[in-house]
C-alpha cells in the first residue's frame, strides 16, 4: 500500500514537471535561436543567383499586394491578370502597409481591393485570394497568416527547376515570415521584391518602413532575390490614362476614374511605380539587369558592401514607354469591343 501510493506520487511529480515545461516557450525559443544560427552560418556563395526567364517562358507567379495603398497596384494587378501567356498566376495574398488609411486594418482593404479587381476585370472566383500578416516583431520570428502559409504550400510543391516566384508589391512581410517558417522553401522560390531604394546607399522606401525586419530579412537571408529597383520615373498624365486606359472595359474605367480619389493621383508626376514590376517579369528584354552583391543593411537601413551575402539580382532601369505599352495593348485586345 505504502509503495503504490509512492508511485501516485512520482507519477504525479513527473506530470507536474512536463506540464510546466510545456507551458513554457522552450522549444519555441530553440527555434529561434538555431534560425539565426543557420542564417549567420550558411555558406552565402551559394545563394542561388535568379535570373530571368526568357520572355517566352511561362512562369507560375504568387502576386503579393498591398493593393489598397494607393494607385499602382491596381494597375499592376490588371497587366498580371491580361498576361496569361508569361503567367501562370497561382494567387494573390493581401500585404500590409502603413499610413492613415492602412495600419491595422490595411490587410483587410488590400484583401476586399484584390478581390475588386479581379471581379471587375472579369476574373472574379477565378484565383485564390488569402490574407497575409501583420508586420513582423522580431528579427527571426515568422508572423503568421494564411497567406504565409500559402507561400509555403506552394513553394514546397515546386523545384528548383521550375520555382515559384513570389513577387511582392509591398512590404516583405509574408515573403520573409515564409521563409522563417519553413527555410526550405529557399531552394524552390525566386523572391521578386519591389524595392525602389536608395541604391547603393540606403535601403529607403516606403515598402521597408512597413516592415523593416522584414526588409532586412531578404537582404541577409539565403533566399534567391530578385531587387526591382527602379521606377519613379514610371508616370502617366491624366491625358494618357484617359485615352489609353478608361475606354477599355470596365476595369480600364475603374483604374482612369480611381485616380479622381486623390489630388495627387492625378498630378503628372505620380508614379505608377508597380507597375514597372510586372512589366518586367512579363517581358524582361524591356528592363536593365545587374548581377550584384548582396548588400548588408544596418538597423539605419544604410547599405553595407561586405561581400558576406552573395549574388542578388538588381533591376536598374525600365523603358517607361514600353511598360506602359504592354498595359495599353493588352486592355484594347481584351476589352475593345466593349468599347
Ligand atoms: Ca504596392
């Protein structure tokens, strides 16, 4: 009698023990700590350096948007949807951005935009769209959401052979917490992120203030990176659109008429800066590209050459004609005789 009662009691010190550890962080913590390792540890000469498939190659494409930003997504968005011949669009994920219409909320609008667009251009319940996450908290730690997860999923269905790119056209939330996830999926991405940055001194642009770890992340981590890195430049007067863009379709009206918004989004200097990067990835003979090293990019966001993080690959320049040309061309093939 006096042994079992013994025993009840072991069992029951042994339970309490496993019971407070689980309750603990413990493993979480291991995670944490062994990702920086392995980042810190890897060996950065072999990063894969993207490069970019010929033109007429079909490339299956994750689209990654903070769509209710401001103005360029939008069109951006249009030109993936009217390029069926480069992409093979696999789905969007709604990103965060920070102003006074975003924050908190902003996933949520770029979420319902997305969804707009698609609906209005024709191609409503056409692709899957899926919410992504909130800015990260620290430097190794993932921040969750369905649509990192979706990244994952689709990235761990693809090779290195035939990759999936992830272009991001906001901040770089979703593409870095995916990768903090599951790193494996850095040999089965190409991560294409609009940077427009203060190259080669600063890593300065409003899609890294909306995530700064983030930003950092695809610099300093081993994940094959195309930077787009140009683009102010890519204007259109209000003449232009009104001509080029509002007769065709619903959609073509939708993105002319939008510009009505706001003050700025008329003006003749605003850019239409995303747009440059689907233009790009569906015809890259109309863009400059450079094979560069990685830089390091300090908590200041100042750029550091020191030749620890391999090779990325830098887009430097696009025609602005033929980008906007390319959006023109294919609105009047698909929407003139709604003309
Ligand atoms: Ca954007």
């Amino acid at each position: 009698m006096k042994y079992k009662s013994m025993n009840w009691r072991i069992l029951f010190f042994i339970s309490s023990i496993a019971i407070l550890f689980s309750s603990f962080p413990v493993f979480a913590q291991n995670d944490y700590s062994s990702m920086e390792r392995h980042i810190k540890n890897f060996d950065f000469n072999k990063r894969i350096l993207p490069s970019m498939p010929d033109k007429d190659k079909k490339i299956r494409v994750i689209i990654d948007t903070d769509a209710k930003n401001e103005i360029d997504d939008q069109w951006a968005i249009t030109l993936a949807l009217l390029s069926s011949e480069r992409f093979e669009i696999e789905g969007f994920v709604a990103s965060n951005y920070d102003h006074s219409h975003g924050g908190p909320s902003g996933i949520e609008k770029s979420f319902q935009e997305i969804e707009l667009v698609l609906k209005i251009a024709g191609f409503e319940n056409t692709y899957q769209v899926y919410k992504g996450s909130h800015p990260m908290r620290y430097k190794y730690e993932p921040s969750e959401s369905e649509g990192v997860d979706f990244i994952i999923k689709k990235a761990m269905e693809s090779s290195k052979a035939d990759p999936v790119w992830v272009v991001a056209l906001g901040s770089a939330t979703n593409l870095a917490s995916a990768y903090l996830k599951n790193p494996q999926i850095k040999d089965r991405v190409v991560f294409f992120w609009h940077g427009r940055t203060k190259w080669p001194e600063k890593c300065w642009n409003f899609n890294v203030f909306g995530d700064r770890l983030a930003a950092i992340t695809l610099f300093h981590a081993p994940i094959p990176l195309v930077l787009f890195d140009t683009g102010t430049y890519l204007t259109c007067t209000m003449e232009e659109s009104e001509e080029n863009i509002k007769p065709y379709g619903e959609i073509g009206k939708y993105l002319h008429e939008y510009r009505f918004k706001n003050p700025w989004y008329m003006q003749s200097d605003k850019g239409f800066f995303d747009l440059g990067d689907i233009a790009a990835l569906v015809n890259p003979e109309i863009a400059y590209w450079q094979e560069v090293s990685c830089p390091e990019v300090s908590p200041d966001l100042s750029y550091n050459f020191k030749g620890t993080k391999g090779k990325i690959l830098r887009c430097y320049h696009i025609d602005r004609d033929k980008t906007f040309q390319l959006l023109y061309d294919k609105l009047r093939r698909n929407y003139s005789s709604e003309k």
